[in-house]
C-alpha cells in the first residue's frame, strides 16, 4: 500500500476539489507523516510501498504541484535517513484545462518542472491525469427548444439539463457553449442563460453569457464535458441518461447506449400489502 | 392545457429553489399574462382550462403563497371580465419541512390562508405538494467507516457520499444526523465534518455539526432524505446506488434493489476497432 499525506498546499481552485489543505479530509498531515510511515513500515502484516498526494484539480499553475513535491520529498528523505526506502511516489492528477481562458501548463511544463527534483531518485513516479486527458475531448450536444424573453433575461431553453451536466450549478464551472451550424457563429450576440427543462432554478449551463443567436431546432455543442460529465449524471427529473458516442474518423460509435424509461424503474417492485 | 405566470414573489428560500422571480426561467411575466392568455383562448386548436403559478421549495412562511395566489386571482378576475372563465388553478407546491429548526407552515395553515381567497370561485383547486409529503418520511441510514483528526478538524467518514445525497454539496442543505444507537445520542459532543468516500473535498453531509461521538461500524440515520435525496443520485466514483426501502408496521420491504456493478456499464459497448 502507499500512505497519502496531506502537504497543506493551497491548489487555488475550487474549494470542493481542492485536497491537500489542512481543513481537507484526505491524507495523513506532513508534519505527522513521519511518525506515521515509521509505524506503518514496522507493521509485519502490511507493506508499505509508497506515498501518495493529490493537492486539488483543475490547477492552472506548476508552482503548488512544484511545492507540494517538494514536502513530500523532505519525507522521502527523511524516511530514507531511517533506512526506509520507497519505492513509489505518486503525485496525483490535477492539471487544468482550459475552459474559456484559463492557460494551464501543459503536460510537459509541469513535467519540466518535476523532472529535475525526482530524475536522480530510484522510485517509480505514478500520476493521475484525468481532466487532462478526456475533459476537453468530450462535448455535450443539445438541441434549443425555445427562445424566451423573460421579464428581465433572455433564456435559451435547451435538452440537456442539470442532471446531465451538473458542473455549471454545483461548482458554479464555466462551459464555453458553441453552435453547431456554421452560419450561427456570425449572427448577432445577445446576454443570455442557456438553462434545461429541469423544475429549478439550478439548472443551468451558462448564466449571462454573451452567445451568438441560436434558433429553436438548433444544435449546440457543450464544450469540455469528457471530465466530471456522464459520470456524474443522475436521473433527477425522470430523465434517462444520454447517450455517449466516440467518433473516430468521422465515424460515430455509439459506446454507451441512451437509458430508456425501463432503466429508470429497473429493480423497483411494489411490496404484496401495496397490490 | 394550463398557461404558467410568473407572478414575481420572492419566495425567500434558496436561489436554486426560488423559481417565481423575475429572473427565472419559469412562467410569463404576471403583467404580459392576460394579453398572453387572451391570444391562447383564441387559437382554435388549443383549450386553455387553467392558470398555474409555482413560486418556489422549502418555503416556511404562508405570505408569499398568499401574495401570488392573489395576483393569479387578478388574472383570472380579468379574464372573466372579459367573458374567459378558467376551470382550473394550479397553485403548484412549495410547502417547506423542518430539516434543522425551520418552522414551516402545516398545510392546515396553508388552506387556511388560501381557502376564503378560492372558496367562492367555480374552479378546480390544484396543488403539487412533494416534499412535505415525503421529504421527511425517508432517512439514508449510513455506516460509520472511519474516526479521523485532521490537523484543523475532526471527520466521521462514513459510507454515503455526495452521489447518494447532493443536497449538502448542491444547496448547502443542512440535513439531521441521528445516531441509530440508542447510547450514541449520550456521547459527548464533537465539532465534526460528516464526510463520504469520493474523491472531493465537496463530498460531506455535515459540516462543523455539533454531534455525539459516533464509533466505526456504527449507523447513522440522515433525516429529510426523502425528497431530493435518491432522485438526485448518481453514480459519481463508479458508486452503484443504494436500495431503497419502504418499513410498515416494522417490517421491511425492499422496493427498489441496490445497484450492481453490472447496471454501472449496461449500454456499454467496445468498438470493433478497439477490440
């Protein structure tokens, strides 16, 4: 097993998927980790391989992965000085992508930045990139019902909702939202809210955006939704959940097939005294 | 069909939730409505039978119910005036339960206040309650996995997470936490973040909640979680939903079986040129 500390480093994102500060739940405190690794490693019955640390996702800078590290080599070190030796380190996920004008380090920047602290030590490095990968190569297509002139917004009314792309409402996370037609990009813009067909005011895609008109029927594409998209999709509303499609040379593939009104009430069963 | 006003009454509980106001997307604007309903009775092919008006959840006061049945009653007063008689009024739902120390109206209350308003109209009363009829008819019992002394608090991780009950992480809704121990509740107290298994620091069900100390493998009742509790679930960390089940007259009966791993990837499918 590998023991997670917690390096009390301020990843400067959203305090829900931020980790590795003190107040947080994950990890072991740096300034325990010692103590506790000494423990763990004189345990007979448990072999401790490695230490683990994921400060936050969605960071948009080197600098706290640089720092976060850094602590967590001081204990490889001094754990070393024991004459314990691990042989994997593993620094987590959390590379940021760009949704609207966030410019993140790319891979190679943070690894240019890790490379020289770790390149002379004999562990095996493990990371967790995930946003990194799919976020930006998955898109949520929706179509526009309805236009409507509120009494003091304008609304685009689409199909998608919050239950499929919760995001927007619970980290208050910015989805850049283009039009699939070309001819939509040129039309004049207008301050908008994109919202679904969800019973709440929570369930919206964007809120006051500046977006090129879109026309009832028109599809919509809703940028950056291969992370934290499907899977965290629920079926509120009685809304089975959609598709998903991989294209692939222009080909489309349906990997995961749309829930019908049968899933939605799959296992449920009516007890005898209720017939 | 029932045409919706916007009657624009602050309904005094949580923005998400607030769905009556100016800003919502819900409804036409309650000075535009009788131009609106005048053009919809006239279109040959569709019947306009009622007005409806929802002005939000989890309300605790009778006022704001009272102030928007009176202006749909305006409308509806106007339309007579000018020979439409509507047959139905939807006054929607709204009624707020006690989660914490909330103390909301009974729905006696709320017939009491609305009654001498409609009883000499030739209409058909509708009403959408939900949550107060079951919101707190339904517990998510939980087990205790973990005690934990973080460096700045303390946490209770238990086996429920944020995709079973988004409430906390999506409202900031304060929900009950009972020990299902009869001894637990003699405990002393503890400041503690009530906390799930997912991979953010935005999964909690309780934060900072003064709560008697609770051991590993222990159950915990979390109340209200019978409105917006599984219907809003998901399966967030590849986490199968849980069952549920109805209890009469002590006896258990499962009316909806847990998920399996199995259900997580139903619909999936590997495409030929990656197999």
């Amino acid at each position: 097993m590998a023991l997670r500390i917690n390096p009390d480093i301020d990843p400067k994102t959203h305090p829900y998927i931020s980790t590795g500060l003190k107040k947080s739940k994950f990890g072991i405190a740096a300034d325990r980790a010692l103590e506790e690794f000494k423990l763990a490693f004189s345990l007979g019955h448990i072999e401790v391989v490695g230490v683990h640390k994921h400060i936050g996702s969605q960071l948009t800078d080197v600098t706290p992965f640089v720092e976060a590290l850094k602590k967590v080599l001081t204990l490889v070190e001094a754990l070393k000085h024991d004459g314990i030796n691990v042989q994997y380190i593993n620094i987590g996920g959390g590379l940021g992508i760009t949704y609207s004008d966030e410019t993140p380090p790319l891979p190679k920047d943070l690894a240019d930045a890790i490379a020289p602290l770790v390149r002379d030590l004999k562990v095996t490095l493990i990371m967790e990139p995930g946003r990194v990968i799919v976020g930006n190569a998955g898109i949520l297509v929706t179509q526009a019902l309805y236009l409507k002139e509120g009494e003091s917004k304008r609304f685009v009314i689409v199909d998608a909702a919050m239950n499929d792309l919760i995001r927007p409402s619970l980290y208050g996370a910015y989805h850049e939202i283009r039009p699939l037609t070309e001819a939509g990009a040129q039309r004049p813009k207008h301050q908008v809210d994109v919202v679904g067909p969800v019973c709440e005011s929570g369930d919206f895609l964007a809120k006051d955006r500046a977006m090129a008109e879109v026309k009832p029927g028109e599809l919509l594409a809703v940028m950056s939704a291969g992370a934290y998209g499907f899977v965290m999709s629920s079926n509120y509303n009685s809304r089975p959940r959609v598709p998903e499609a991989l294209i692939k040379d222009g080909e489309i593939h349906v990997i995961r097939s749309r829930e019908t009104y049968d899933d939605l009430v799959k296992g449920e069963a009516i007890p005898a005294f209720l017939r």
